[in-house]
C-alpha cells in the first residue's frame, strides 16, 4: 500500500519540482524561440507526470487488487514496463532541464571563466 501513495506522490512533486525550473528559467529568458520552447517544456512535464499520477493510480482494476492480491476478477498492468518507462522519461526531462540553460547563457557577452560561472550556478540542481 505504501507504494500506491508513493508513486503517486512521487509524480506529483516531480511535476511541481521541474515546472518551477522551467519558470525560473523564463526569468532569464530574452528570446521569443526559448519561451516557446520552454512553454512546450512545461507542457511536457505536466502531461508526463499526470499520466503518471493516474497509471499509478489506475494501473490495477479493481484498484484495491493493487495492496490486496485478492479477487478473482482483477487486471493490471505490468508495472516494471510502466516504472521502466517512467524512469526514462524522468531522466530524459532531467536532461533537458539540464542543456537548456545553455540557450540562455549562449547570447551572453562575458568572457568564459563568467559562462562557467553562471552554467555552474544554472547547473547546480543536476548534482
């Protein structure tokens, strides 16, 4: 049963804790083609982690077969291809979050050691 709440837990704060880098990313931003991408970002996130929040919630009929294992009716998925594909899709977002400050630093006109410096401020959440 402490799974059941987990996964669902789990997607939602994935969902709020990446939207909110995506916004402080907009703060930066100077460029109309950045802001769309960034917009199509959210977009992403958003629709990733809500089908994620309902698979896991719906991902056995009936729901309560999820902690029972009882009832002779019953059908789930196969949880280790939804986690497996969850998980990809997580660490392809990550990814993202992490390159797209390059669009913003890119445009800059400060000399390199000052790019590092603000990559590695923008970066910092990739540790």
């Amino acid at each position: 049963m402490n799974a059941f709440g987990a996964g669902i837990t789990v997607q939602i704060s994935h969902l709020f804790t990446k939207t909110s880098i995506v916004v402080f990313y907009l703060r930066f931003s100077t460029s109309r083609a950045f802001n769309w991408t960034a917009y199509a970002v959210i977009f992403l996130i958003c629709g990733h982690n809500l089908v994620g929040a309902t698979g896991v919630l719906y991902s056995c009929r009936p729901i309560s077969y999820f902690w029972t294992f009882e009832g002779k009716k019953h059908w789930c998925i196969d949880r280790n291809a939804w986690y497996g594909t969850m998980t990809g899709l997580n660490v392809l977002e990550d990814v993202v979050l992490l390159l797209l400050p390059i669009w913003l630093i890119k445009p800059l006109s400060v000399d390199f050691g000052q790019r590092i410096a603000i990559a590695a401020m923008l970066g910092a959440g990739g540790l």
